[in-house]
C-alpha cells in the first residue's frame, strides 16, 4: 500500500521537475539570444583609443599601418559628423584639425616624399588637400614645395608662383634656406645666363634683407665653376670671408675641382694649402677631386702619390702596399678613389699596377662597378 502511494507521487514530482528545467533552459537560450557577444561590443573610449594607436603608428612609420612604397597613408575620420564632448572646447592647430587626416605635418612630409620622387601631379593633390582641410600652410611647406618644383624640373615662371604664393598670399617670409632651394635649380645648366641669374639671387636676398650663408655661397661657386668661370667662384670666395663666413670643406673642394677643370694644377694645389691653414682636414672626396685634377693635368703619379701620402697620414699602410687603408675620422678610401688609382696606372701603361689595385680594391670588401671593369679593359687595350 505504501508503495502504491509512493510512486504516483514521486512520478508526477519528477514530470514537475522535468518542465522547469525545460522551461528555464528556454529562457537562458533566449536571453543568450537576445544578449550581445562581447567579443563585438564597442564603447566610445575603445574606438577613441584605438583610433590614437593608429595615428601614433601612421605618424612614427611603424607597425603594420606602415607603408615601404609612399608616405603614411591618410586616414578619414569613420564618422566625421561625431562630437566627442572631451574636444568640445579644443581649437584645431597646424598638425591635427577638427576633420583627422593627419594634419599638417602629414602634409609636409608627403610634399616632400612625392617631390623627391618627382611627381609634381601627387604634390599637387595634397596642395589641394591642404586647402581642402583649412589649413595654413608654414615655412617647411614653402620649401618642401620649391624642392619638388625644383626636382621635377619645373618651369621658372612655376617655381616663381610657388615662392609668391607663400609670400604674398600666407605671409612667410623667405629664409637663407629659401634661397639656397631656389639657387639649385640652376645646377647642371653649365651657361653664363644661369651664372648671371643665380648671382641675381644673391643681389634680391641683400635687397630683402636676408643675410646668405654659407651654403649659399658654396652653391654660387658650384654654379660659377660648372659655367668655367673661375674669376667668379673665387671672387665669391672673397666675399665670404669679408662677410665673416668660415668656408668648409665643400668651398674648397669646389674650388680645386674648377681649377682642375681648367687644367690650372698649380692653383689647385695652393687651394688646398688654404684649406689646410683653416684646419680643414682633406677627406676623400676632396682627396678624389685632386686626384683627379693631376691625371687631367697629365700627372698621373702625382695622383697615386697624393693617395699614398693620403693613407699614411691617416695611419695605413699606403693605398696599394696593405689591405688595411686609414680609418680616422671616417676618411677613407672609397671605390670612386680606386677607380681613379685605376685611371692613372692606366694612363701610365702600368698593367700590373692596375691589377695589383684590383686585388686591394677587393680585400678591402669593396665591389668593383662598371667604371673600374672598363677602366682595365682600356688598360688592357693601351
């Protein structure tokens, strides 16, 4: 009897049981459902956050956001119609706006990484983005932007329209530096008009009141000594030390390669007693210059003696007798210096001389290039 009892009772408890648990598994099922994963979710400080880290590696060039073939890439703002109460009171400044993108020194820094790669059409576009975004441009746009007209070679009148542009419409005002950008695009032109244009530079910079400098004139001279007039370059050598102005190595060196080039030895040499008195030291590529100024003058072993000389006075053991050349003060030769060696044992007629700087050339780590495999075969051929 008491089992009779018993059973029924426990049987319908256990159908009891059985419907909750199925009821409640269906309701967490359902609110699983209806609950979002938190995987996805994303709050404000997230994004906001996230959005500063990819900025961060955008504006340092590292990190996958990186890019090898360009310049930062630009990043839109997602939402440029979001107002984050935090930067409610903030004023836009020259390197980040109100609409992302970057800024202004983004900007810049494409200008100049599509101007050295000479595509003026890519400089254009970002002068428009600059525009575009309200943003005024500074001093390092107006160079950056008379380096790419310059590099890409464009036209006076177009590189004159760049520089008023940012004078007379943004108010800059022009630099040394300005200048001296200005000064390189008479580089490579070899005439007397871009002589005279360029020394017309120096007269407008003393008319506007800006003081030139060293560079300066080291690019004036370049531009006299590539036009064959010598008279000139050492005039504005002249004129630098009257001005106060220290001349460097680059002054001299550019002076002894136009005295070389005019077959002038004897001055070339005297150039490089000056340079020593101003305790300018002779590095390799002025070393090179004269070299190569005595094989152009028909001395040939003038110039492996000034390499020989060059070494020892840098503690080696001469440039053809040891392996190991002078390393003080990170003056060295360089394989434009043994490629002249090779030149002047070619002119010599000294073949195993040639060889012989050859087989140091090598030991010294240095990869031979076109230049010295003709030079043999020419010596060879002689």
């Amino acid at each position: 009897p008491i089992r009779r009892r018993v059973l029924p009772l426990l049987a319908s408890t256990a159908a009891v049981l059985i419907a909750a648990v199925l009821c409640c598994s269906s309701c967490l099922q359902a609110t699983a459902f209806q609950l979002p994963s938190p995987i996805v979710r994303r709050t404000p400080a997230t994004t906001t956050a996230r959005a500063l880290h990819a900025e961060r590696v955008t504006a340092t060039g590292t990190g996958p956001s990186s890019t090898a073939g360009g310049p930062p890439p630009f990043r839109p703002n997602p939402n440029p119609h979001h107002h984050n109460k935090n930067n409610a009171n903030r004023r836009p400044n020259q390197n980040q706006n109100l609409h992302g993108g970057g800024g202004l020194r983004e900007i810049n820094n494409g200008i100049n990484f599509w101007g050295k790669q000479r595509d003026f059409d890519k400089v254009l576009s970002l002068v428009q983005k600059l525009e575009d975004e309200g943003l005024h441009p500074n001093t390092y746009t107006c160079h950056a932007l008379l380096s790419a007209a310059v590099s890409c070679k464009r036209g006076e009148a177009e590189t004159r329209a760049v520089w008023q542009t940012m004078t007379e419409e943004h108010g800059l005002q022009p630099t040394a530096v300005t200048y001296n950008i200005f000064l390189k695009r008479f580089f490579g032109h070899r005439s007397p008009a871009a002589q005279r244009q360029a020394l017309a530079v120096l007269d407008e910079m003393r008319h506007e009141g800006v003081e030139p400098d060293v560079l300066t004139f080291n690019e004036l001279i370049n531009i006299c000594v590539e036009g064959g007039d010598m008279k000139a370059a050492t005039g504005l050598l002249q004129a630098m030390l009257h001005r106060g102005l220290r001349p460097d190595s680059t002054t001299y060196t550019t002076l002894i390669k136009g005295h070389g080039l005019k077959g002038n030895l004897l001055s070339a040499f005297e150039t490089v007693k000056e340079m020593r008195a101003q305790a300018l030291p002779l590095s390799t590529y002025s070393c090179n210059v004269l070299a190569d100024a005595c094989i152009r003058c028909g001395q040939p072993a003038r110039a492996l003696k000034l390499y020989r000389d060059f070494e020892l006075s840098q503690g080696g053991a001469g440039a053809v007798g040891g392996r190991e050349g002078g390393r003080e003060g990170g003056r060295m030769l360089d394989l434009k210096s043994f490629n002249i060696m090779l030149k002047a044992h070619r002119e010599m007629g000294h073949l195993e001389g040639a060889l012989g700087t050859l087989a140091v050339l090598k030991a010294r780590g240095l990869e031979a290039d076109a230049i010295t495999y003709n030079t043999l075969v020419d010596a060879y051929c002689k």
